[in-house]
C-alpha cells in the first residue's frame, strides 16, 4: 500500500471515528465494535454488559453453518 492510500485510509477511519461519537452525543447509542450491537451508555469508556459474547458466538456459528449449506 502506498503513502497516498494509507493517509486516505487513516482520514476515512478518523471520520468514521467521529460520526459515531457524534451520533453517541445526540443519541446516547453507540456500536460496539465487538458485535455491531447499539448499546445505550452515558460514557466512551465502557460500554454496559449487552450479550455481546453470546452474540458473538451466535454470529459464528449462522457462519459456520452457512458455510457448510454451501458445500
């Protein structure tokens, strides 16, 4: 990857970074990056306990099934 491609890619995820603190301040709601969920919290530091583990796994386990049907 170049130098061009890695500033771009650094801006683009600075962005990303600042809608989703964004939103969190009109809303309240922010992804967790984990499993995607939107979770209601009051700060960036952590996020409340929401399942993500079991959603996790839950997740892997749609694919790995998935993946097997389409053999």
């Amino acid at each position: 990857m170049d130098v061009r491609q890695r500033v771009l890619d650094r801006l683009h995820k600075e962005a990303l970074a600042e809608n989703e603190e964004r939103d969190w301040i009109r809303t309240g709601r922010i992804p967790c990056s984990d499993c995607g969920t939107l979770v209601r919290t009051e700060t960036l530091e952590t996020l409340p306990a929401h399942n993500c583990t079991a959603r996790q796994r839950a997740r892997r386990e749609r694919e790995a099934a998935d993946r097997a049907t389409e053999r």
